[in-house]
C-alpha cells in the first residue's frame, strides 16, 4: 500500500506535468483510496481564467474513471517548498468522497509540511447525507 512518502514522489511527478503558465504556480495532487490504489493530477489552467482545473479535482476525475469513490489520503505538492492548502471549491470536492478523519498532507517534494483532517478542511460541512 503506498505510504506518504509514495504519494509525495506521485504528486511530485504530477506537479511537473502540470499546464500553469498564468500563475506559474504547479500543483500536484495524488490520492490513495480505501482499495489501496493510487490516481494523481495536476492543475491545468486555461486563458479564460476560470475555466481551469486544481490538481485536486483532476486526481479525483481520475479516481472516479477508475471506478472509485473512497479518499483515504491525499497529497498535494506546490511549488519551490511553498506550502500549498486546497481552494475551498477542492475541499468540497474532496468532501464528497472522504470521511470526516481522511488526512491531507500538504507537502514538498521531501516533506510534509501540514497535515490536517477533512473535518478541519471542513468543518460543519455539506454533503450527501445532507440530501437523504
Ligand atoms: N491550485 C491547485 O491546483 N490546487 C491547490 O490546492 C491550490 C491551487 C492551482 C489552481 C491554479 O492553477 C493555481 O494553483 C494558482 O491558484
């Protein structure tokens, strides 16, 4: 099972893939699921601005393909060392398929820089349960 260490080199490796020259801020995501496997992404910008995409959000499309739905983990990797905490929209978007205590790791490329639960990500959030 991929550990952080994994996760990191993954989201790493996403990172240097990623499509940012408006911000020149590179972001690597890559997520372990309850089944052990792996997906990664990373942002994908556009020159209409908000057309473009988090690393998050292309990790989760992944999973989803892959025919998943449970985060059990997940890393993210900024640039140059920079600590890189996830957008609110991606925290949603992570809330969707995460239990309350799944971790986030905002990382470098050697180091785990802050780790915090989806609850502290989220607190008193919105989610599927909400619509039963
Ligand atoms: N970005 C991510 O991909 N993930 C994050 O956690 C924070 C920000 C991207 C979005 C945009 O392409 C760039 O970083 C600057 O905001």
């Amino acid at each position: 099972m991929a550990d952080v260490t994994e996760l990191m080199r993954m989201a790493t490796r996403a990172r240097d893939n990623a499509y940012a020259p408006y911000s020149n801020h590179p972001v690597g995501a890559a997520l372990r699921t309850d089944t052990g496997r792996v997906y990664a992404g990373c942002n994908v910008e556009n020159a209409a601005y908000p057309v473009g995409n988090c690393a998050e959000q292309a990790a989760i499309a992944a999973m989803v393909l892959g025919g998943e739905s449970r985060i059990a983990e997940i890393v993210v990797v900024g640039p140059n060392g920079a600590l890189c905490t996830p957008c609110g929209a991606c925290r949603q978007r992570m809330r969707e398929f995460a239990a309350p205590d799944m971790r986030f790791h905002a990382c470098t490329e050697t180091d785990v820089l802050m780790t915090m639960t989806m609850d502290q990500l989220l607190p008193e959030s919105f989610g599927p349960d909400n619509l039963k």
